[in-house]
C-alpha cells in the first residue's frame, strides 16, 4: 500500500484545499495520472499517482484543508486492491475530533493535533487568542483561518466583562462600541458572485501581505531606446530560432538579476527580527490566468542564465501555467517577483509584496513620448523615445528608501546602457 501525500507547495506554503477527487475508491490510476485538484493561495494544480494502481481509500474528503505531508490517499499497488473502509464523511470527521472541554463528558474524543499554520498562529496571537480553545473544522481537526476568524469575531461581538475605567470627576463614561462592519446591501439586478477558491486564498494572502509588511513604493523611467533597437534587428530571427517573442520582460528580469548581485538584501525575507538573505536569485513572474486568477512560476538561479535562457524559460513556464501543467517544484522556491502589467498600456502600478519576500518589481507600458536628449558635443536636443517605468514595492523593515533607489537606479542603468546584443 502507498501513501499518497499532500505536496510541498513552497516554503510559504503549509497546507492546500482538497478541491476535487478526479478518481473514486476502487477505481484504477496509471502512474502520474492525476487524482486530485489542490487549491492554495498562489495555485490550483492536480496532484499525479505516484504509481499504477488502484485507489484504496480517500482520507481527505473535497473542501478539507490539508497540511503539507499529511496522507490524502492510499494506492493499492497491481494486484493488491484490498477494500479499505469508506472515505468519512465531514461530518464524520470532524466529530472525530471535538476538543475536550468543548464537547459533553460523555461524548469527549481525543484532542486534535496541534499544528498550526503560521498564519494561523499571527492571527490568534494578535487577538490575545488561545488557539487550543477553538474547535477546528480542518482536515484531522486542525484549526483554520476561518475558525481562527470566528472565534475572534464571537469574542468581539461577546467580550469578557471587566471592571468600569474611572472617570474623571464630573465625566460621565462614555459607551465605546466597536464599528459594525459595512455590509453592501444588493440591489435590483445585481450580480452575486461567490468568490472561488482560488479567489478566497489569493484575497487572503494579500491582505496578510498588506498587514504584515510596511510597503514602501519607489519607481525610476526607463529608456528602452538600446532595447527597442535589439529587439527590431533580433526579434524575427528569435521568433523563428525558439518559437517564442522577445519582449520586454526578458531585458528586465535579466537587468534587475545582475542588480540584485550589488543590492543582495532585495533578494531576503524576514523571520522576527531576523533578515534571511537568499544565496540563490530565483525570480517568480506573475502570470494572469485569463482573468480567473494568477500563478507565480519560478524562474530557478535566475542570475546564471542569460537573456535567452531567461526568454525562453518565461515563454514555457507561462505556457504550462495556463494549462495547468506546472510541477509543484516550479510554483516554490522564489525569492523575488515581477509583475508585468506593461503589454495593458499601464503607465504607473503599485504590485503587493508576494510573502515571504521583501520586494516586488512591476514593469508597466512602454510609450513613446518627446524627451531631452543630450548630444556627444554636449548640446541638447528634444526627441521622440520609447519610455516606461520600472517600480518597486518593499518592506520597509527589510531596508530603506535609499536602498531602494539605488537598486532601482542600477536596474535602470543595466536597461539603458548594457551591450544587450552581446547577450547573443
């Protein structure tokens, strides 16, 4: 019998959401069919048989949120498909693992595990809350995001008692209410649109991003007049040699690695008061899903390959993205992220830092547009240049605005001023 496991899904990364069962109890698989589709807040992929077989049992039913390494299924190798007992319902299963305490003596089960993601645990610390006394609805029990949510809302909306605060002479006290929520109220016509899964973890993992990190926004223009000229002699024999088209992103992404050698704390991430700085450049590009979602892939050692490596890697790993074919390996490891709203026509954008790193670059549309250009005689003259901006978001814990700056200024000075057809 074989363990079939939920996957590392990236450092940051600690459990995935059991979205569907492609294959039920009983039925056969080949090696590296897919059995299952996983949600977590940066992807939704499918999780492949290890080996040929017959599906034994399901332990993590659709809905359930699962620890990384924690045991989905189990696979009966060829010629050993012994029947095991049903996958058990959630309700089952939950029951299974009522906290002591919560539950009548009668009915007291074993306590739960006591795994917590990390998010988990930011939330309930910062509300004073004792993990231990929320029932969990995850997978074995386990306390979620949601549970978390609840529980402090109910001790919001219920708080303990405690003594009067003393007023002054004379001062009557004054009720302090917390705020109610504001809840748009649907009107005639209006669309409701449940969020989809994918859709919950990525506004999950933003607005932990926002409240965790303090962003900092910096951002330089660029004059893609040196590229714009090695793309029009190269781009047709480049298209014709790898298949794919050699745009903007490429320029940047190799550009912002040869920066990140002079300015290695953009590449790091923070553990309390610690600055983790990263040995390796792996840069993760942000890829739009038809409108459904994003990816962030990682482009591995991104710093050893060079503009061509670094095309053709963006050209597959977007590719497969889109067509959900990505391995879970390529979707972890990355260190720092780009974003590229520019082929939209965006003059300016403010990307939100991907966690556990420290920075984000955005590139945003190029657009000619008169410029003061300085003459060899040193004179000056006004012309016609190709120009966008490059920004970047950080934390500012991480380091300071000068930093930034000088990061971004070298990026820009790689970009206008490199020897971009000797990288041929």
């Amino acid at each position: 019998m074989t363990d079939i496991c939920m996957p590392q899904l990236g450092e940051s990364v600690t459990e995935g959401t059991i979205t569907t069962w492609l294959k039920s109890p009983g039925e056969t698989v080949e090696i590296d069919e897919s059995i299952c589709e996983v949600a977590t807040d940066k992807v939704t992929f499918e999780v492949p048989s290890p080996q040929a077989g017959t599906l034994a049992e399901v332990l993590a039913p659709e809905g359930s949120v699962v620890p990384v390494n924690a045991v989905i299924a189990r696979l009966a190798s060829e010629g050993n498909s012994t029947a095991l007992p049903p996958t058990p319902r959630r309700d089952q299963e939950t029951a299974q693992v009522a906290v002591p305490g919560l539950t009548p003596a009668s009915e007291e089960k074993p306590t739960r595990p006591a795994m917590l993601s990390p998010l988990v645990r930011r939330l309930a610390k910062a509300a004073n809350l004792d993990p231990s006394t929320v029932l969990g609805s995850g997978y074995n029990g386990r306390v979620t995001r949601d549970d978390i949510l609840k529980a402090i809302s109910t001790q919001t909306a219920d708080p303990a008692p405690r003594s009067p605060t003393p007023q002054p002479p004379g001062m009557a006290a004054v009720s302090k209410l917390a705020p109610t929520p504001f809840r748009p109220v649907p009107g005639d016509g209006d669309t409701i649109m449940p969020f989809t899964l994918a859709r919950q973890k990525t506004a999950e993992h933003m607005v932990y991003s926002v409240h965790t990190s303090p962003h900092g926004f910096i951002s330089s223009e660029v004059d893609y007049g040196a590229i714009d000229a090695v793309r029009k002699q190269r781009k047709d024999a480049f298209k014709t040699a790898y298949g794919v088209s050699l745009t903007y992103l490429p320029f940047v992404i190799r550009a912002l690695t040869l920066a990140v050698r002079q300015f290695p704390l953009v590449n790091s991430a923070i553990d309390g008061n610690n600055l983790i700085v990263r040995k390796n450049i792996n840069i993760g590009v942000a890829v739009d899903l038809s409108y459904q979602g994003l990816m962030v892939p990682v482009i591995r050692d991104a710093d050893g390959l060079n503009l061509v490596g670094i095309a053709r890697s963006i050209a597959d790993l977007a590719m497969r993205a889109r067509s959900n074919k990505l391995k879970p390996e390529e979707m972890s490891g990355g260190t720092f992220t780009v974003t590229n709203p520019g082929p939209s026509g965006t003059h300016l954008s403010i990307p939100i830092i991907n966690q556990p790193q420290v920075a984000i670059m955005v590139t945003d549309g190029v657009h000619k547009k008169p410029s003061v250009v300085s003459l060899p005689d040193g004179s000056e003259t006004v012309s016609v240049r190709p120009k966008g901006f490059v920004g970047l978001s950080m934390d500012h814990r991480a380091f300071d605005g000068a930093y930034a700056a000088d990061f971004l200024s070298t990026v820009k000075r790689q970009l206008e001023d490199r020897d971009w057809d000797g990288e041929f």
